[in-house]
C-alpha cells in the first residue's frame, strides 16, 4: 500500500500525517528469494559484509512491474537511462515492511565522519548558532561560479535580518552513473576549497547526503529537499533542471528545466524550507574570474561546460585563473589523468 502511494500520490501515510515520498524506496527480490521470506515473521537485511545491519518485520512481497515504476518515476521507460537499465535488471519482486536498524551503516572508506543523521546535522547546527541553514545539493565537483553563488546567498539572507547563516554543503554520497566525478574524489576537492576558504566567512559544514542519484527530475528533487528540511535545513538552493540529465535516445533534456522547482513550490509537504534561486554564473575574461551573468555584455562572459572542464583536466591543460580553487583544480586534474592513463 506505501509502495502504491508513493507512487501514485507520491506521499506516503505516517501516523495521521502525509510525508512527501515522491521516489518509492524499495528493496529487490528474486523468485527464490520470495519463497524464502514468504510466510516469516521477519527476515535479516544484511550489509556486503554479510553482517545484519536491520530487521524487517511481517516482510510483504509483490510483483515489481518495473516498466510501471520507471514511468511513474521517471516519465520515460527507455533503458538507456541508468537508473532505469538498474530497475530493469533488478529481481522480479519487491519486499518492504517495518525495519528496526540495529546498528549504525558503516562503510569504512575514511569519510564514516561525514555521514551525520538528521539528529547529529540539526546539533551541528544548533552548536554553530545558525539561525539560516542553506543547503547546496551537489554531485560535481565545486567551482567559483558556485562558490560566488554561496557567498552571494550569505550576503542576502544577512540583509534580510539573519544573524549566522550557515552553508550546509551536502554532496550526493550514494550511486551515480559512470561518468560522474567518485565521492572521494568529489569529497577531496570539497575538503580543500573549504580550506581555502572559496566561500568567505560563512561557516561550512560539509555532511554527506548518502542517497543514490537516480536522475530522476522534478520527482527526484522533491526527495533531495524533504530529506535536508529532515536534516535542519531552512534555505535550499534549487536551479535549472534540477536531478535532470539528457534523454537516452534524444538531444534532449528528458525534463523542462523548470518543472523541478516549480514542483518544489507546489509540494505542500516543504511548505518549511524557502527556495533560493541559483543565479548562473559565467567566466568574465575581462575580469579575470567566476562573475554573475551580464547580458549587456555577454562577450565577455565564456561558459566552462562539463564537458570542457573533464577534456583540460584530462589534457593537463588550466583553466583560465579564477575558475577554480588551485588546488581543488589538481585534485580533479590528477582523477581524471589517472583515469585517462587506465584505458
């Protein structure tokens, strides 16, 4: 019933409250696997070391129409989206039920640090004396176009009055398709801006968000931002197509560039959390440096694509100066030089 929910009506029913859950969190099983759990009272949910981490109790088992839930979710069932092929390639079945966690997931690989619980973000907040928490969704790694938005955003919520406001720099810590940047990598880079200080005075926390990314759009964004209101965000920064990516098969944008945060507007479950717009920011090469956008003046203005970025750090060549933290820039160089010299 919570798996139809979420959906359909994209909430799902706790207690007498609808929680916004507009991406269906669920677990795959096979054929044999049903057999097994059918009729128990419960049954272990293990980790890849195949210690048990949870219980789930009066485990339910039903057919997973994965055509169905990928256009549900995604709006589209071709398979050459990642996250759709992952779905198509799944078990046959899906399983949910209540889950009693019985110890804390561990993934061992230097960063446990920055996997904070709600609880343990709103206390860092709360020790910060933060009366504003922005929140900076990410799954790249960070430039100065962002770091001048940050600093930008700072300035502003202090005009309106707030005393501290504090950045919550969250990158997406589970799955991502192929070609995107690792998370320690991404969290190496993060690391040294921060130290660098690229955002200026604002105080930083920097909290992995260990959700996969499933590309999913207008759906998939709603998620990212209930689960930072959960966290203790007041302020999330949302842009042009948010969790978006180009169609499989088209030279498209799968979702209107708008729709994503129009769908945040419109949820009544994030009625707590104000949205901030993110205000493109282009290289100036009269100035030297990462500026806010001038349409007066656009030929001054170059845009670095991803896709530029990725060939230079692959080529050893520098961006322009003013681009990117120095040292953040080597750190990305040296991944993708490595990863070049692997093939």
């Amino acid at each position: 019933k919570e798996y139809l929910q979420s959906l359909h009506y994209e909430h799902i029913l706790v207690g007498d409250e609808f929680v916004p859950m507009p991406v269906p969190i669920v677990k795959a099983c096979s054929a044999a696997d049903k057999k097994r759990i059918e009729g128990k009272d419960a049954i272990a949910l293990e980790a890849p070391d195949r210690s048990v981490v949870a219980i789930m109790t009066k485990p339910e088992v039903y057919e997973h129409r994965k055509e169905e839930r990928a256009g549900r979710t995604f709006g589209i069932t071709h398979a050459g989206h990642p996250y759709i092929k992952l779905i198509m390639d799944s078990g046959d079945f899906l399983v949910g039920g209540k889950i009693e966690v019985l110890k804390r997931i561990k993934h061992d690989d230097g960063m446990d640090q920055f996997r904070l619980t709600p609880t343990e973000l709103r206390k860092k907040f709360s020790d910060l004396n933060a009366d504003a928490v922005f929140v900076f969704q990410l799954r790249n790694p960070v430039h100065n176009g962002h770091a001048l938005l940050m600093q930008d955003t700072a300035e502003k919520l202090k005009a309106k009055g707030f005393k501290r406001p504090v950045l919550w720099l969250s990158p997406l810590g589970g799955w991502t398709k192929d070609d995107d940047v690792p998370l320690d990598t991404r969290m190496a880079q993060h690391h040294a801006i921060i130290k660098n200080g690229v955002f200026g005075d604002t105080p930083v926390v920097l909290a992995i968000f260990p959700s996969p990314m499933i590309y999913g759009g207008p759906r998939e964004v709603q998620w990212h931002a209930y689960a930072r209101v959960n966290g203790g965000a007041t302020h999330y920064i949302v842009g042009r197509d948010p969790a978006g990516m180009k169609h499989p098969a088209k030279d498209e944008d799968i979702y209107h560039m708008w729709h994503g945060s129009t769908m945040l507007e419109l949820n009544p479950g994030l009625s707590g959390i104000q949205l901030l717009p993110f205000t493109f920011a282009s290289y100036d090469k009269k100035a030297g440096k990462m500026a806010f956008f001038d349409p007066a003046r656009k030929g001054d203005f170059e845009s670095i694509s991803g896709s530029k970025m990725r060939k230079m750090a692959k080529e050893g060549t520098s961006p322009p100066p003013g681009f990117m933290d120095p040292e953040g820039w080597q750190i990305l160089a040296a991944y993708y030089q490595k990863q070049a010299a692997a093939r």
